[in-house]
C-alpha cells in the first residue's frame, strides 16, 4: 500500500495547526536580526542546516553553529534552535548561551514547555509526533521524529518565501547566490 497519502495527511494535520501569523512573525524577527546562526542535531539538525542556506541564498548572514567557519555570536544575532522534544542537549545548552549574549532564540519545537521552550526568546510552535511519542503529540505511521522534521522543513522553507517578501529578495537573485561550482 502506497504510504505518501498517509504521510500527506499527517503533515496537514499538522501544518493547520501553525498558530496563525506564526511565519510572519518569525520571519519579521529575522529580518530585524544581524546575523542567523541555525542548531539542531540528528535530522533536525539537517532541516535547520538546509533552512541556513536557504537564508544565505536569500541574502542573509547565516551561520551553522558547530561548523568551523562559524563566528562567535553576539547581542543583535538571531539564534534558530530546531529540536523536536526541546530536551536535546546541545541545542538547549546553545539556545541558553546565545541569550545570555543577548541574541534573540527562536525555539523550533513541539514542546512549548521544554527547556529549550523556556529558554527561547520565540516559539515556533510545530505541533508534530517527536520520536518520544508523548501524550498529546499527533499521531504518526512514520519512525522517530520523521513527522516533526518534514514539518520542520515545510514551515521553514514558507519563513524563506515571507522572508524574501520582505526583504524584496526573488528567485533570480537568490540563483546569484546559489552555489556555481556544482
């Protein structure tokens, strides 16, 4: 039996459940911020790596903690910690850093009262299956934390499109900055 329907609808499910004006705002954030740095482990740490670059061929200064070409952060940057439970060690560790370097953190979660939750300046709220299966998360036929990080990509890559919107950045300008040796 063919399982995309199934992993479709669970991803609406989902996405309809984005407080309203959750993107604008995130993206508003962003633009108002110097630098973007991203952190996330595992897959999720992927979908935040592929939202940095997504934001570097939007024009923004981006940065993935933990590379080796990323700089210290400082008061003005804007820290996007992505980890599904909000328990990840590292994330929460660097979420609470960077505030205490006064960035900005928006926390990227399904737990709004995780530590990484308490320690985010912004939530962005995705209220997925994690791979712990709490009470209360969204059902889901996938393993692990699959629904949460698609979501994750989904709502990301729609903060991109808000973003370029505001800062009148389109397509053929992003291709400029789109990597030419490929």
């Amino acid at each position: 039996m063919d399982k995309i329907p199934a992993i479709i609808g669970e991803i609406e499910t989902v996405l309809n459940k984005l407080e309203a004006g959750a993107i604008q705002e995130t993206a508003a954030t962003l633009a108002e911020g110097k630098r973007i740095f991203v952190v996330g482990e595992g897959r999720s740490g992927l979908m935040a790596k592929s939202f940095a670059m997504r934001m570097m061929h939007l024009g923004a200064t981006s940065y993935v903690v933990g590379e080796t070409i990323t700089p210290s952060m400082a008061a003005g940057d804007i820290l996007v910690a992505v980890s599904g439970s909000g328990t990840t060690k590292n994330v929460v560790w660097v979420a609470e850093k960077a505030r205490e370097l006064g960035c900005t953190v928006i926390g990227v979660t399904t737990d709004e009262q995780s530590q990484l939750g308490r320690s985010a300046t912004k939530l962005l709220h995705i209220p997925a299956a994690t791979k712990y299966r709490r009470e209360g998360e969204a059902a889901s036929i996938q393993p692990l934390g699959s629904l949460f990080d698609q979501c994750v990509h989904l709502v990301l890559d729609a903060v991109c499109l808000e973003y370029g919107g505001i800062r009148q950045v389109d397509g053929g300008m992003a291709l400029r900055l789109h990597s030419n040796v490929e």
